[in-house]
C-alpha cells in the first residue's frame, strides 16, 4: 500500500492498495478478511462506525441471542468455545466475533464512511473515496478488487406513515430500544411482527409494560425447537431425504401441534410454507421464544395495520383507536449500497446481487458481494470463501507474471 497527500489539501489523501479494498467490518467483511489473510493476500477494510461488528455492538436490544444453534453461526475452522450456551447471547457473540478478528489480526480503518466508489474504466481499477467520521479529512483508495460487505442491514427502515409526525410521544426504531425497563406501565406499539417485533414485545411485556403489536401482514411463527431439538437443525437434516414442499409441510404439522392454530390470535399464515418463502422471497419465519404464550395470554396485543396516527394515539384500519405512549418501530433494516456504489449492472436498486445465492458473490472488473446471501452468516461465510480463494488466484497468477516480465502500468500500482 502507497499513500500521498494533495499539495492543495493536505486532508485529502490517495492510497493505492495491492489487493482488494473491503467495505464493512461486519462478520462477512472479517470473513472475507481472513480468508485473504490465509491466502498471503494484502487488502485494506473500512468501517464507518469505530468496531467491527457495529449491528450487534450499537443497534441491538440487551436481550438478544442468537436464534439458531451456534454450530451453525460459527466461522470455518473456528468454533465457538466449548463452555457457550447452545443460544450464544450479545455479549458472546460480540466477543467471538473480536477473538476471530484478533486471531487473524484483522485491523479495520475505523471512522471511515464510503462517500463513493466507482470503476474508472480508463486505468481499470476501482477508485473507493471515504470521509472521515471524526475529521471529515478524505481518503481515496485506488485497487483492482472491491468487496461489498456492508450488509443486508446497513440502515434502519422508517417506513412514512400517515400522521406519525403528529403523535407528540417517543418514536423509535428498534435498532435504538436497548431494554424495557424504562416502559414500565407503558402503552408501547411495536410496529411489525418479525423476530424484532416479536422479541421487542416479549421484553416489554417481562418488564410490566403494555404492548401492542401491529400485524399487518401474514407471517409463519415457528417453535425455536422441536422434540429437544433445533427447528432449523431438523428442516436441514429432513432436506438430504425429503423435497422442500414436503418439509415444509412437516415443519407447519410440528408448529401446530406446539401452537395450535395461530390464525386465532391474529397470526394468519403465509400461502407459501416458511422453508419456500425464504428461498424465494427471503422472508424469515419467526422462531419463538415465549412471546406466542404473551399473545395467547393476551398481554401482547395482536391489531391490524395502521390508518393514522395523531396525537398520542392511532387508528387501526378496523376503526379501532388506541391511545399511546411510545412507538417502536420494528419495520427492519435495508441495504445502503445505491447510495454510494456508482454500478447498475450487478446490484438491484434495493441494494442486492441481482443473481440468487449462491451466483451473487461476482460481479465484473473486480467487484465482488459477501453477506447479501439473506442465509445469516452461513451464506456470508460460503461467500467470503469463494471470494478470497477467486482474488488470491488472480492475485498469485499476477505476482508470477511480474516476475517474468517488466510491469505494466496496471500492476506498477499494486505493487506499492
């Protein structure tokens, strides 16, 4: 790496890399990151917050644990610690993903927000402009590979709502609700029925608050485990004997005999089984941890989708008004990649590969994708694999080359 500063400004900075720039120090950023580490490749990471890893760090609720089983949210050849629960919770996580990041000593550049990135067709390479988020001093990084590991949940989603800015009380997304210790004997609603919402209003509810949640659309809700075991463990094991639309099936019989039928307490299913939804549309099923049982007990409250809101109050689309508190809304998160990536041909709109998994982790000229998989970091790790193992390739086969004849002007940079 060659860095040199503007005579006319000594704030801005240009740096040309020898390896790939990576963007995002999330868990697909750090995975990509070791596997170029392994392979002897040299690369840079930027991350706009001051950690790795700042979706668990900042914008998660003290309550959170992981919702599958930790076999299955561990990096290759990395295990989790013997003595962790089967459920790691935040805290665990967070320091499993710092033990990884120190094991393959992985040193993100901190404080630096993605400003742009575009490939300049006339030198072949990517140029990367970052700002500072402590001096708003600009760095430009020059490189022959970027990587896209900023995330599916890059940025809160405050979906416009009639009225919302007439409600007078505490509006909030869910990336900022730590605990529901200061709701007590609140009336809170909790906009949306996801795995946030869902466990939001649990937590609400162990904390003597009133929770309403908003159920505006269908949504599958599936047992955490079943016969002691963990529901997703047992859809992969059923899916190496049985075709989809059959485990599908089964894991529908396995929810209702634990839940009976949940269109009852305004839970309506999904046409599509949960396994097809995820698959096709990405949608996650719910896995319960005890808020089904505050919905049946009816100290969560199920109502429909929103008409307006006015001042510490809202109305429901079935005329009902139900006077507030608090509002949380657990409408989710979004990717921000069309705000700085100037690309149309690989990224959607929405900020995703516009191949499927497992075919959108490469793009052309050097642009590669890692976490966008919607498959958690199971898809995350499958795709920082392939990307680490394609660029140390390219990367090998160009340090041969050199070696054999003059450089070209393309090479001439990276080799800084």
């Amino acid at each position: 790496m060659f860095s040199f500063s503007s005579d006319s400004d000594t704030s801005r900075r240009c740096v040309l890399v020898n390896g790939p720039v990576i963007v995002g120090a999330g868990p697909s950023g750090l995975a990509v990151a070791a596997g170029l580490k392994e392979e002897g490749v040299p690369y840079v990471i930027v991350e706009r917050a001051d950690c790795i890893a700042s979706l668990w760090q900042k914008r998660t609720y003290d309550r959170l644990k992981l919702h599958l089983p930790k076999k299955f949210c561990q990096f290759p050849n990395f295990p989790f610690p013997d003595h962790y629960p089967e459920y790691p919770n935040k805290k665990e996580f967070i320091e499993y993903l710092e033990s990884y990041a120190g094991h393959f000593d992985i040193n993100p550049k901190f404080n630096e927000c993605v400003d742009s990135a575009k490939y300049d067709d006339v030198c072949n390479l990517w140029r990367v402009k970052t700002v500072s988020g402590i001096d708003d001093s600009e760095v430009e990084y020059i490189c022959q590979w970027l990587v896209v590991a900023s995330g599916e949940n890059a940025d809160r989603n405050m979906p416009e709502i009639n009225g919302l800015k007439d409600f007078g009380g505490e509006v909030m997304h869910a990336c900022d609700y730590k605990s529901g210790e200061n709701y007590r004997g609140k009336k809170v609603l909790v906009v949306g029925c996801g795995n946030s919402g869902m466990e939001v209003s649990l937590d609400l509810c162990n904390h003597d608050a009133k929770p309403s949640m908003v159920v505006r659309s269908s949504v599958h809700v599936l047992p955490r485990e079943v016969f002691g075991k963990s529901s997703f463990e047992l859809a992969m094991l059923m899916l190496k004997w049985l075709p989809l639309w059959l485990v599908d099936k089964l894991m529908l019989l396995f929810a209702w005999f634990v839940f009976g039928n949940t269109e009852e307490y305004g839970l309506k299913r999904p046409a599509l089984g949960p396994l097809t939804l995820k698959n096709t549309q990405g949608k996650t099923p719910v896995l319960d941890i005890g808020a089904l049982e505050k919905i049946r007990s009816g100290e969560i409250q199920v109502v429909p989708a929103i008409k307006k809101f006015s001042c510490g109050m809202v109305e429901l689309e079935n005329g009902d008004k139900l006077e507030l508190d608090s509002i949380i809304m657990a409408t989710g998160y979004c990717s921000n990649v069309p705000l700085w990536l100037r690309e149309s041909e690989f990224f959607n709109k929405n900020g995703f590969p516009k191949s499927p998994f497992p075919n959108g982790w490469k793009g052309k000229g050097g642009l590669y994708a890692a976490g966008f998989t919607r498959r958690g970091l199971s898809g995350a790790t499958a795709d920082a694999m392939k990307i680490s193992q394609d660029i140390a390739k390219i990367w090998k086969d160009d340090l041969k080359q050199k070696k054999q004849k003059v450089p070209t002007h393309r090479r001439c940079i990276s080799t800084f």
